[in-house]
C-alpha cells in the first residue's frame, strides 16, 4: 500500500483524554487523516495486539495504511503495512527482512546524518522532528524549521514533520520541504478530533499547492 503523509496520526491511547482510541481514530478517519500509527509504550501487549488489529481494519475500510510503531513483532502480529522505527530500534533493513519487500518502514532522523543513513538502510519515508514543543515526548530535542529543512535536502525520501504540530503551524512545515505532518495530541486530544483532523488536512493542502519543496517536489505519496 502506498503511503500518503499529509496527515498523519500517531495514536497513543495514554493520551486521548479517556476516549476511546477507536473512537478518535475514526473521527480522524471522517477528518481525513492520511496515514495513522499505534504508538504502545506502556500497558499489557494483548492490549496492543487486540487495539492493533481493530485499527488494521479500520483503516483498511478507510483505504489508508495502518503503522506499528517500534515494535516490529507485533506489526507481524496484526498484519499492519509497515513500521516505524526510532535511532534505538531494529536497523531498517533488518525490519525489511522480517516484513518483507511490500511492508513500509519509517525512520526517525533528527539530522542529515541520520537521514541518509536511513535512507541507505531501505527506509521508506523518514520522520523529523521535534520541530516544536510538543508535551507528547519526554525532554524532545528541538530542531526547529531549519533543522527540518536541512534533513529534506539530505534525502530523496520524503520527510514528514512531528513535534508540536497543530493546524497554526502546519503550513510552515510545509513550506520547509515536509510532504506531511505527523500529530499525537492536536488531533487525540482536540475536543472535536474529527474537526481537527479537517483543520490540519486543509493547513497542508493549502501549503502544498503553493509551490515546490526544497527536495524537487511535493509528492507526498511513495
């Protein structure tokens, strides 16, 4: 499945505010999210795999691909489309062999090193950031517009943004060459996350119809 990364939510049920993560991942889906990723750091693993697997076919009737996060066990496990991977996780490429040539697999990289690191391991798209305060991310190291826009000329993958994004910023990450945004709580913790969804996906199409990004293009589908 081919991965689009306008919008792009990581779902992290310790931070819905006590909803249901079902819930607000459909409301996100009615949104028009792009891409959505389980993010699991804490709580019984039957819980994750009973979660993932109803988000799996969730996002399979909304015809959008479906990310595990780290743990590329349970992306086997609940047959999801892909992982993504932090600096500490399994190396790219050995995730691809463990997936497959079809799975995609995203890779944090918060400098060009890490980019084109990522980028010869086999990684699909890469994720970048903390480009804001963000509360989701205990002691995020903050890299700003500018460190955004010195990954995406790094690379020929396409980067998406994460850290601190809400519809306010959103185009300006855009405008730093991202093909997209990745959000945790301006969207999971939005009194109305389907209305927030809609906010974000209108901030990047706005963007992006402005003009090309500082990697060649605007292509936000691999």
């Amino acid at each position: 499945m081919p991965i689009d990364l306008r919008v792009y939510l990581v779902l992290d049920p310790a931070l819905t505010s006590g909803r249901s993560p079902l819930e607000i991942a459909e409301a996100a889906l009615q949104g028009g999210i792009t891409a959505l990723q389980l993010r699991w750091k804490s709580g019984p693993l039957r819980e994750m795999l009973r979660l993932g697997e109803a988000l799996r076919e969730l996002c399979r009737r909304y015809g959008i691909p479906f990310l595990i996060n780290d743990r590329v066990d349970v992306a086997i496990a609940v047959h999801a489309d892909g992982v993504h991977l932090g600096q500490e996780d399994l190396p790219p490429e050995v995730a691809r062999r463990l997936l497959g040539p079809q799975a995609l697999i995203g890779v944090s990289a918060r400098t060009p090193e890490q980019a084109r690191a990522a980028e010869a391991a086999g990684a699909d798209y890469l994720g970048t950031g903390s480009v804001f305060p963000t509360a989701s991310k205990a002691n995020p190291t903050l890299i700003g517009l500018e460190g955004l826009a010195a990954v995406v000329r790094s690379t020929r993958l396409p980067v998406v943004a994460i850290g601190g994004v809400n519809p306010e910023n959103a185009a300006a990450c855009i405008r730093a060459g991202a093909a997209g945004v990745a959000v945790i709580s301006a969207i999971t913790q939005a009194p109305d996350p389907e209305a927030a969804a809609r906010a974000l996906r209108q901030a990047v199409e706005g963007a992006l119809a402005g003009g090309p990004s500082p990697n060649g293009g605007t292509n936000t589908r691999i």
